[in-house]
C-alpha cells in the first residue's frame, strides 16, 4: 500500500514517522516548501542569529532514506480522487492508496491596497524568512500588522538588528480576543519596554508604493498618518491553507472537514493539522486548533488508522506555551479572555510586571479548571493531573511547590499566591510542599 502525504510540517511527517513504525507500507511525503522537515516555530532564531538553518533540522538528512520515507519536492496541482493520483507541476505525476492531507496554515490578507507589493510578507514558510533576510540589509523602519504570537516574534527578530518596529493591532490591548485583561495589560506594556512602538486600536489603511513595485510606508486607518517604513509584516493570523482544494469535491468549511478518525468525505483521504477541522470538537475545543502539539497528535492518530488500528482522535487537556519577547507564557485547561459566571479566578502579579499566575476554580464545587502563567513556570504533568482530577483549589494551592518548575535557586512565589488567596476567600490555608523532584514522582504515580 502506498500512503502519499501532502505537506512536510509536524502533522504530515509525524504521520510518515508512525506509518513506518506500524507498517510496512510505502510512503511519500510531497512539499514544495523545502527538501526536509524542520521546526517552523525556530525560523526566528534562524533570523536572530541564536541557530543556523540546519540546526532547526529535527532529523539528519540520511534519516529518511535509511527509514525507507520518499521525499518528493514537487507541487501538486490537483487531485484525481477517482483514480487516485495527484497531478504534479513537474507532470510526473504519482498515485496513492491512501491520501494524507496535511497542507498548513497560510497568513490572512484582508484585501488591504498594496498587500501584493514587494517588500510585504508574513512569518510561515521558509520563502517568508528569505523575504525578511532580503529586505534586512540596511533596512530602518519596519511596519508589523496584526498581534499575537507571530507578530511580536517578527518584531523582536527586527528588533534584534536594531531596526526600528511600529506594530499595528486593531484590538484595545495585545492579543486581548486570548488573555485575560489583566494579562493582556502587562504584555502590552512589557512590548512598549522593549523599543517597539506598539499602536493599539487601530488598523492599516494602506501600503504605499514607492513607484518601483516596493513598499514605502503605511498609513494608518483611523488617523490617516503615514508611517515610513521598507517593509511591512502581515501577521494578521493564519488560515487553514485550503484554496486549491475547494470545488474539487472535498468536504470544506473554515477548513477540511474530517470525523472523529481525520477521514475526510472523499474515501481514503484524511486531513491533519492546521488545514484540518473536525466535525465533532471535543467540549472546550475548536474545530481548527493551529497548534504544533495538536498537528503531531492528529499524524500518530491518523496514521494508526491508517494501519488498520482504529483510533479516535482526542486531543486531552488544553495547553499551549511561548513567548513574549522574554517572557515565558504557558496555559493548561480553561483560562478564556472573558471569564464565564460559574468560574471564580485568582490572579497574582509581581510588582516588577514580568511575572503572573492565574488559577482559575468552580466558583461553587471550587474544582480546579486552569492555569495562565507568565515569567512562571509549572509543571504541565501535575497541572494537567489536578484539572482532570478535578482538585480542590484549596489542595491545589496546598500543594502549589509540586508545579513549580523554575531552576533550583529561583525565588519561589507560592507562600504569596496563597496569602492573596486567604485575603480574596477569608481562609487560612499554608503551603504544605515545596517543589522537589521526588514529591513530583510520588505525586503523578500515586
């Protein structure tokens, strides 16, 4: 049996990788982005200078050949789900039994005048790092539009070579549809600390052509002014990278649509990771969810039915993690933006605005539903084992050490993310155990 997969991000070589250890199968990963694999969320230091491209490689390039997994550089062009073949740019075109569907993400453009010109470019694929490199040398003034965690890494990577960066977000505080106001304040002013012009509330107008098909500058919706600038990030988002595939008979809505299996409407073709969108979420979850830990998640499970073992796909716990500049962000279970009535929410913030926990309760039973931390981090395994387990806040922050995974000598903030708790619910409860590995052990195998 021959299993061809369509991309070469997380989702489609995780689902070689599996196929290959259940299988015997034949199988061929096609991308016209590079000739391997490598770490998308590592492009940036790439940029920054920290790793050389192929040190963001996961696998030596002998890899592939020695685990029998074909790598064709090719685009397809279409495909034929009748007979089962893919039309290739190159005409040398290829058959499958099985179809894996795992074609990404690509950055939203919203029509915005000048968006097509040089000199404008996102933060995704290889091509896009290419483009930044290209307009780098000599470069002054950079123009990011859109928040969230792809804009402030483009403008930290021009930041990094002393280039100056305004950034242009439409919401009222930094990626404010995700954190919580209080969280989203302190972002917000840790970007302003770090040399980067941050306009909040308002929205591009325009991209302006210096008479040679380049960007030159910007103007700004709300206000009209014009900002100079030699090159202009779109990171308004992405979207599942779908456009090629409509009308050709797949099952699409915001993205490809696939069951609880990753089965898509047309026989023995599935769809994994940012292009894909289940049918049936799981409670609490989105359809489309662009995270790397859900990509590699939907290639193990598509790839195990796939081999004849059927599998359900289940994602677990919500978490997602990164950063700010230089501060670290990580989230387990439900932390939402705007916090619904039944849910009560501690939230402690250190005075030097660069660190903050937040733990979210039932307001009645007081179960433990989630975690947003930043500058502080907690272990994702006893996170995770409190909110399914459904602990009692109380316990939870009795035992609070247990989570703390920061270095040995770093300054614990536990005894006052209790005395806040005992202040805010008029208790008097004391932290009962400190961090340490062999309290953590006993504790995620009891």
């Amino acid at each position: 049996m021959h299993v061809a997969i369509i991309g070469n991000g997380i989702s489609g070589v995780t689902a070689a990788r599996w196929v290959r250890k259940l299988s015997d199968h034949k199988v061929t990963i096609i991308s016209s982005e590079t000739d391997h694999f490598f770490s998308r969320t590592a492009l940036m230091y790439v940029y920054m200078g920290h790793m050389r491209f192929e040190d963001i490689k996961p696998y030596e390039d002998w890899f592939w050949e020695k685990n029998r997994i074909d790598l064709v550089t090719d685009r397809v062009e279409s495909i034929e789900y009748t007979d089962k073949s893919l039309k290739m740019k190159s005409g040398n075109d290829i058959s499958y039994d099985k179809l894996i569907l795992a074609v990404g993400s690509t950055p939203n453009k919203f029509g915005w005048p000048g968006q097509d010109l040089k000199g404008v470019g996102g933060l995704y694929h290889v091509q896009d790092l290419e483009r930044m490199e290209e307009y780098s040398p000599n470069l002054k003034k950079a123009v990011v539009v859109g928040g969230g965690l792809i804009g402030i890494e483009m403008a930290e990577m021009f930041v990094s070579r002393g280039i100056s960066v305004t950034m242009l977000v439409r919401e009222p505080s930094y990626w404010s549809g995700v954190l919580p106001p209080e969280e989203s304040k302190m972002i917000s002013e840790h970007i302003l600390h770090h040399d980067i012009d941050l306009r909040l509330g308002v929205n591009l107008g325009e991209i302006h052509d210096d008479g040679s098909g380049k960007a030159c500058a910007v103007t700004v919706k709300e206000t009209g002014e014009r900002i100079e600038c030699g090159f202009v990030g779109l990171t308004a988002g992405v979207s599942p990278n779908i456009g090629f595939l409509r009308d050709t008979g797949l099952d699409i809505g915001r993205g490809i649509k696939v069951n609880d299996h990753l089965e898509t409407n047309q026989p023995d073709v599935y769809a994994i990771g940012d292009c894909a969108e289940l049918t049936n979420p799981k409670p609490g979850r989105r359809g489309v969810e662009a995270i790397w830990y859900t990509g590699r998640m939907m290639g193990e499970t598509c790839a195990y039915n796939i081999c004849g073992k059927q599998v359900a796909y289940d994602p677990g716990l919500w978490f997602n993690s990164a950063k700010f500049v230089d501060i670290e962000y990580q989230v387990y279970g439900s932390a939402p933006a705007q916090m619904p009535d039944d849910m009560a929410s501690l939230y402690w913030q250190h005075e030097d605005g660069e660190k903050s926990v937040r733990i979210n309760y039932d307001k009645n039973s007081k179960e433990i539903l989630g975690f947003n931390l930043f500058g502080v981090r907690y272990r994702h395994k006893v996170c995770e084992k409190w909110i399914l387990e459904k602990t009692h806040v109380e316990d939870v922050l009795k035992n609070l050490g247990m989570a703390n995974f920061d270095p040995e000598f770093y300054k614990e903030y536990e005894p006052d993310i209790i005395a806040l708790y005992n202040k805010q619910e008029g208790t008097n409860i004391t932290l009962k155990t400190r961090r340490g590995l062999d309290k953590v052990l006993a504790f995620l195998n009891r």
